[in-house]
C-alpha cells in the first residue's frame, strides 16, 4: 500500500500550504488506498474510487464511500494519488480536471521512485501549478480548474488499446499493451480436452478466458474472476464465444468461491507494489484447490524461480511441470 504517498498527499494541508476544504464540500478521491488519515479540521464528505478490490474492502469496512469507478459531477475538490503507471495517473487527473466544479482545486502526490516529478512537469505544461510540496519521499502538487482542454489532451494521449486487433484494454491494466509471454505459454500448454465448468483465476482483461472458449469445444460455463474492477469491464468486452462467460469481481484471497470447477486456469500475480511475494500466488494455488471438484485440474503459469511446488503439494493430490522457457513454467495439478 502506499503508506508514504498518502501521507504527502495530505501534507499541504497540514502545513497550512492548502487550505481545508469547508464541511459541506464534495470532495471527490481518485486511487484512494486503505490507511490514509485525514489532517485535523479535514471534515468534508469525501467520495472515494478504487477499483483494486481488497483496496476497495478495506476502505468500505472503514465506513468511507467508495465506487469501482469515479462517478458524479461537480465536486468541489479532487484529490488524485499517483501510482507507477504513467497512464493510469495522466487519466486519472484528466478525470479530476472533469469531474470538479470550475476554479476548484485538484491536488495530487506520489512517491519520487514512481515518476512523481515528470508527471509534475508534465501537468505543469498544461495546467500551470500554483505551487508543491515535497515530503515523505514524495511530492504533492496542486492546481486549479480553468477548463477541460487539459482533461482532453491527457485523454488523448493515453488512450484505449487495441492488443492484436482484438483485445480492448486500458492503461493500468496488467499487460495492458501487448499479450503476457507467459500467457501465451500457458495457452499454447493446455490440453485440447477441457470440458464442463471451467474458470479463469486472476483473468485480466480476458486473454486466457477468450483462449480457452475458442479452443475448447465442451465447456457448459466460463467463469472469469479479477480483482481490478476496470481489467474485468474490458475482459466483458473481448471473451464472448458459444456460452455466455459469467464475471466476478472478487478478492480471491479473501473471498470465498461459491461455484465448484473442472478445471480452472490462472496466471497469478507475485508481486505488491516493486516487491516480490510469492506468498500471492501460493493464496492463489490454494483458493484454487478448493474451488475445483474432486479431480478437477489446475493449469498455471510462475515465473521460473518462484517456489510453487510445495503448495502445490500440499493442496493438490499430485502435480507437474509440462512446459517451460527461459523466464516461465506451466505446472498442472490435480486435486
């Protein structure tokens, strides 16, 4: 989480740099994260979006409002914090700038090792800034709404992808630019015998899902579960084939799976933030155990190196390795 981003973020308004918002201000939260604190006299009601599900949990179990996406108009300020991809953040304050009432103010912060000074130069380009402040390793930096040519231009300039001519995918998104490597190893493993309930771990925007409908001819249901609420909306768009695929927003490592499976593919992820943990996929391996039948079969993808094999053993009647290349490896299970 981004403890230290949060904090800068908020810090102009502790050092009496930005003036609080009145009490009955809208303020709108764009990349909200669990475990921000308010400055002392910050008591505007503030509208919160963050469509990484367990971010969006944790930030509703503390009574705050929070959608998956930004929704409403004129707010009276925004707050924008700034993540690793440059996209991601240059939409997210194009939605700000459109989003808020004229003159109001919109601030933003990140984290220096996550690009935070290029993006302020950048915004500075379009939209003067009346002023920054750096802290915590980081830096915020505010301005005010004079227009929506800002908005449009920053649109504009990281727009909605085409992957292969068929994929639509967003800035953000994992892969969002081109097909995983170890996706595609993955695909190019699986056997052509799936059949039955069939689901899709960790599905993105719909790759793995849109390649096992096509090539798999007996599937009664298609299930796709993602935890980034935007990835699932474009995985809506491109997996479509005989059946109708069902989509669920979910924190695998915290919510439970209601349906049972035959088989169930998955390319986890390992990392949280910069930092490496294994400790997500094996949470992955494990939900996917139980949510398969007895003798149901699990087909993932690991990078190389991580240490998978002994949760497989633990969860799994028997597994195995049936592919790999120089970076990735597809191990098979079967519960």
């Amino acid at each position: 989480m981004a403890a230290e981003p949060l904090k800068t973020l908020f810090y102009p308004f502790e050092a009496e740099a930005l003036p609080l918002p009145r009490k009955d201000a809208r303020v709108l939260f764009l990349g909200a994260e669990p475990g921000f604190r308010l400055p002392e006299g910050f008591d505007a009601a503030l509208h919160l979006v963050q469509g990484f599900r367990p971010h969006f949990r944790a930030l509703q179990a503390s009574g705050y409002t929070v959608t998956p996406s930004v929704e409403g108009q004129g707010y009276d300020m925004a707050l924008v914090l700034a993540g690793r991809h440059r996209g991601q953040n240059e939409r997210r304050i194009g939605d700000a700038i459109e989003r808020v009432l004229p003159g109001a103010l919109i601030a933003v912060a990140g984290g220096k090792d996550d690009g935070i000074d290029s993006l302020r130069k950048r915004i500075n380009a379009l939209a003067p800034l009346e002023g920054h402040l750096p802290k915590h390793h980081g830096v915020a930096f505010w301005f005010q709404r004079a227009g929506t040519e800002a908005a449009e231009t920053l649109r504009a300039g990281n727009p909605d992808l085409v992957v292969e001519s068929r994929f639509k995918t967003a800035p953000g998104m994992f892969s969002f630019d081109r097909i995983d490597a170890g996706s595609k190893l993955l695909v190019a493993s699986l056997p052509d015998d799936l059949k039955g309930n069939v689901a899709d771990f960790c599905a993105g925007w719909g790759y793995l899902a849109a390649e096992v409908l096509q090539r798999s001819r007996s599937l009664t249901a298609l299930d796709l579960y993602e935890a980034d609420f935007e990835a699932l909306e474009a995985a809506r768009m491109n997996v479509h084939g005989a059946i109708e695929p069902r989509f669920f927003w979910i924190d695998l490592l915290a919510e439970a799976v209601e349906r049972r499976y035959d088989a169930i593919v998955m390319n986890p992820p390992f990392h949280s933030g910069r930092a490496a943990e294994p400790g997500i996929g094996a949470g992955m391996i494990r939900a996917a155990s139980k949510a398969l039948k007895p003798g149901g079969r699990l087909f993932m993808v690991a990078n190389r190196q991580l240490p998978y094999e002994q949760v497989l053993s633990e969860a799994f009647a028997n597994h195995a390795e049936i592919a790999r290349d120089g970076m990735f490896k597809v191990l098979s299970a079967r519960r």
